[in-house]
C-alpha cells in the first residue's frame, strides 16, 4: 500500500520521483505528492487524484530545479483522498512521506497540542512528522529526531524524510513496512518496491527494522537507534527492468496470466530431485514433515485460496488434517496450536501486516512456520523457521495471477512430500506426479492461453451483469473462490461463489431470469452432482457457463449455454488450467468494460496495514 520514492544525486530529482512513483501505480493510490529542496527551501507539492493531477499542479508552479526530494502515492486510510490529506508533510524544518499507520496518533497529537503545533490534515502521518519535529527542534540532530519520534510511534512505518538544513540527504527507517535503500554512481534512492529504481541499478538493500539509512548523492550508511554504525546485506534484483514493463501486452494482468507456464517451470523444476519432491531444507525433507499432526495455512486474500487448494490436496494425499485461516482472524481469534503443528504462512509480497502478525503469534506459542512468498528477504520470509520462494518474478497487476498459480504449485508438491513421509503414498505414485508437474501442467496451461479468444466472447455476455455466481464442488468449489474474487475486484461486478450442494440451502432463492452462474466441473467424483446443481439454477432461468475437462464434458451430458472445455490433463492437475481460463475471464470482462485493469479501485498490491 502507498508507493514511497527518495532521491539525492547530481539530476533534477521531480522527474525522477515522477518516474519512480509511476512504477510503483500498482500499489494502489488516491493522490499524489512530492517535497523538494530547492534554493534552500523544501517546496511540496500535492495533489488528490492521479499521477497526471499531480504533474498538471507541477507545471503550474515555478521550475523547482532541486536535486533532493522525495514522492509519495497515498492510498487513504486517515481521511478522505484529498490534497491536504496527500503526502508529503511539511513543517518549516522537514518533509515526511510515510506508509503505514500510527495507531497511537491520538496520544501523539495530545502532545503535539500541549507543545504548541495545530494541524491542518486529518492523517496520522501529519501527526508523526510534527511529532519528529518537536524531538529535531531540541537536537537539531536528524538522526536523533528520529530515533525519539520511533520511540514514541506504534504501528507500523517506512519513513523517507528530507530536512531543510541537510538538503541533499534522504533519510528513512521503517517497521512492518517494506522500505528498501540503493545506492549506484546515478544517485541515492529509497523506494517501497524494486521496480521503482530498476532504471538505476540492480543493487539494493532491504532495510531492517530500527535501522536508520543515511542516504546521500556519494553514499550510503546506516546506523542503530543508538547511533552506532551497522551493517546491511546488499542483495542484488534478479529481473530487469523490462521483466517488469508490459512486454506488448495492453496490461500487465495479462502478461502475467501469460507468465505462469514458465514461472511454474520456474518454480517446480528445480524442487524435483530423483522424481521426487526436495526443497534443500531439513525440517521438510527429512522425517520431521512426518511429525506434524495438522497444518494450518493462514494468508489474506488470492493467497488464502490457493491455501484452500493446497488444503484438498494435503487431506487427499496425506490424509492430514488442514485448517486455512483468513490471517486478520487468526491473529485475534486465540487458534489453538499444538506443540506438533504446523503453521503454513502464503504471501506473495511477503509483507502482508496481517499475515506477519499471524507469523509472529504463532512463533510466540512455539510452533513451527513455514513461509511460503514470491520476495527474497521481505519481512515474512526472514522471520519463518523455514521459507520456499515461489521464483515467480515480479507481478505488477494488482489482482494478482501468476503468483497464486505457483503458490497452489508449491502447495502441490509440499502435500507429495507430506503424503510420502506418512507413507501415505509410494514413491512411484510420487514421482509420477511430480512428472506431470513439470510435463503437463506448463503445456496445458499453454493450450488453454490458446482459448484466449473464446473466453473473450464469452465474457462480452457477462459485461452489463450486477450479479454473478460460481458453483462447484471438492477442489471445485476452492477455485470458486478465487474466480469470484478476480472477477470483483478488477471488474465491480458482484459474486458470490458457493458449493453447488449449498444452492437448495438458501442461495437459489436469490437465482432469477438471466443471471450469469459460471458452474466449475473438474472432479469426476462429483460431477454428477454438480450437474444436477447446474439443472436447478437452468430451471430458474439462469444464464449458465460451464467450465468442464474434455473427459468430463464428454462423458455427462452438461446442460449450459456456454462450454469452455479445458485442454486435456490429468483430473489432479485440472485445477492450474482452469485457474488460467477463470483468470482470463475475469480480465476480459474487466477490459471491455474499459476499467483499469492493473490498478483496480480501492485496492493496494501489497496490504502492508491492518
């Protein structure tokens, strides 16, 4: 959430962080701004709405020629979008961007008051850049000012920070939200993502938590809270910066649909050893998996429905039990943990506040975690017992893809390792999977990329709906979940997915003439059954849909108005096709709608607040 970017260097910085905050419009945002030293003053600028109101404002004011600033993309939680709201906060002494929430601004404010400040925002982030403020008007020390501030603050932050009397420097700290730090012969940088400083360089370091970075146009250092100098690991990004453009595609949505035959490659191949499952960590390739007595999978979102997917697959394999918990309820809801249980954690960017915040209350009761995310270092994977990356690359889309299809593969082949190590399946079954990983699921995924175009007709009938419903069971029911979820929050149209067997307990009442239901049809054992849910919502006068395997399609006799039959593959590995298909249809409607596809309202990549 929120898109942070800081420069110092040799160049006019306002098309820099103009630039670096362009890169980061995924994250999702309502208003824009930038501070810039310039001439000896720090000069903001701010503006509601998009990047382009932002530099309309720009062109209005006198050049500013400065080469030290920082740019922020807010996405409102303390008050309406709106241009006092924005970022960046000024006083007479310094500039504050800020991600994240200050959950005692209140108690902040109370002090700010008695010391003399008013205010002129309704954000908590005005609160903690006065409040940094007060501590740099006693020291006239920036690096003390902010370790005073931090010490008063709780929540969560990443602080980029420029002062008036030092104005070629950017400082910033963080914690619970990601902030990283580069430095190259084009300048200083701190930026909330990598792809904001891909154009300058492929170092980088992940800013640990209480670390202040001292960041200036020659050089970069960082320091405890304590003042004392301290080290961090320079990491290298492994894509470049045309991984993270559109490569041709209209939207980067469908670039990564397009994506995850190689990124399962990616992530799947070098997992097999000797037609097995091997993951190079001891607690999951050795007898401990054998030990665990249930699993709980907990994450937000995409995440947490490829965690229902890899649920079916753990019990049907492993015949061990699995619990997939919504991380924001889990955190509060006391779980009970036993001391052999296993504690799963899904996030892509591996900073997901709720999802940490799960992470470390079940580290607190002594459980084993194991994280699964797409982000090398990002808070989540640090902070596991043990952790697997995905290897999908960057996802710039908000409504995240790629990502979720290798989550559901990792998922996949931890229920094989699982299942062999309670010798619940023999090494031949095993390895007979794992082959069809890595032969039939890229392929078939290809083949059903191939459907792009019946898809799209498919999805022109469903473009003026309000309404919209998707039925399945087993497996079925779990993709469900996730196609309501894509087709919501990139096209605004409402869904619901539900268990076919669910219909005749409340929701058919709500099946009227010409409403869409998109009926999953992949599990031969329910098949019939989910065809007899078809029939009922038909005899109501639905519109339906029905995405079904080639077997499945021509073995029943499937009432629908409309079959997307899904390449051929085995049954096991169905649900990575269809998740394409079910993808593609969400996109499609989306884009004829003529909606911003990669940067949905409301919505943010990466929820890095409560």
């Amino acid at each position: 959430m929120c898109g942070i970017i800081g420069y110092t260097g040799n160049k006019k910085c306002v098309p820099i962080l103009i630039e670096g905050l362009r890169t980061l419009e995924y994250r999702g945002y309502d208003s824009a701004g930038v501070t810039v030293a310039n001439s000896g003053e720090l000069v903001t600028v701010k503006s509601k709405g998009r990047l382009d109101d932002l530099e309309n404002k720009l062109k209005s004011q006198d050049e500013l020629t400065g080469t030290c600033g920082i740019g922020h993309t807010r996405w409102a939680t303390h008050g309406e979008p709106s241009d006092k709201n924005s970022h960046p906060h000024s006083t007479s002494n310094l500039s504050l961007v800020h991600n994240g929430i200050i959950e005692n601004y209140a108690e902040i404010e109370e002090m700010l008051i008695s010391a003399g400040y008013s205010f002129s925002s309704e954000t908590d982030t005005e609160r903690g850049a006065k409040l940094v403020d007060m501590f740099y008007k006693k020291s006239n020390d920036p690096i003390d000012a902010i370790k005073n501030a931090i010490s008063v603050i709780r929540g969560s932050y990443a602080f980029g920070i420029i002062f008036k009397a030092h104005e070629d420097t950017v400082y910033a700290v963080r914690k619970d939200s990601p902030l990283i730090v580069s430095h190259s012969d084009k300048g200083g940088f701190i930026a909330s993502d990598i792809p904001a400083l891909l154009g300058y360089t492929s170092k980088y370091y992940r800013l640990d938590e209480g670390v202040i970075a001292v960041v200036k146009k020659d050089s970069v250092s960082f320091c405890d809270t304590d003042g004392n100098s301290v080290d961090q690991k320079e990491e290298t990004v492994s894509w470049n910066v045309e991984q993270a453009q559109k490569g041709g595609f209209p939207h980067f949505m469908i670039k990564e649909i397009h994506e995850e035959p190689e990124a399962i490659r990616k992530t799947v191949e070098p997992r097999i050893k000797n037609g097995l499952p091997y993951f190079g960590i001891e607690a999951l390739d050795g007898c401990k998996l054998s030990s665990f007595e249930a699993i709980h999978i907990v994450a937000c979102g995409t995440a947490m429905h490829a965690g229902l997917v890899g649920k079916a697959l753990i019990e049907k394999l492993a015949r061990t039990p699995v619990n997939v918990e919504v991380a924001s309820e889990f955190r509060y809801r006391d779980p009970i943990l036993g001391k052999n249980d296993l504690v799963i954690l899904l996030s892509q960017s591996g900073e997901t506040a709720d999802t940490l915040a799960a992470l470390r209350l079940a580290k607190s009761m002594g459980v084993y975690t194991l994280a699964i995310v797409n982000v090398i270092g990002s808070s989540v994977a640090r902070e596991a017992d043990s952790v697997l990356y995905t290897w999908a690359g960057p996802e710039i889309a908000v409504a995240s893809t790629k990502a979720y299809s290798v989550q559901c593969a990792l998922l996949y082949l931890l229920a094989i390792r699982i299942a062999l190590s309670k010798k619940m399946i023999d090494e031949q079954t095993a390895s007979g999977i794992c082959s069809s990983m890595v032969e039939k699921i890229p392929a078939s995924i290809e083949q059903a990329l191939k459907m792009n175009d019946a898809v799209r007709d498919v999805a022109s009938k469903l473009v003026s709906s309000e309404h919209l419903f998707y039925i399945g069971r087993d497996i079925d029911c779990a993709l469900c979940t996730e196609a309501s979820l894509k087709l919501k929050e990139i096209s605004y149209i409402h869904s619901e997915a539900y268990a076919a067997g669910e219909l005749k307990h409340g929701t058919i009442s709500l099946i009227t003439e010409g409403i869409p239901v998109i009926a999953l049809v992949t599990v031969s054992k329910v098949c019939e059954k989910t065809v007899s849910g078809i029939r009922e919502v038909r005899a109501r006068g639905a519109y339906t849909v029905c995405v079904a395997t080639k077997e499945l399609a021509e073995k029943y006799d499937i009432p629908c108005d409309e079959m997307l039959v899904l390449p051929e593959t085995d049954e096991l590995l169905a649900p990575f096709t269809a998740a394409t298909i079910l993808q593609l249809l969400a996109y499609h409607v989306s884009a004829l709608k003529g909606l911003d596809v990669d940067k949905p309202r409301n919505l943010a990549k990466s929820v890095t607040v409560e």
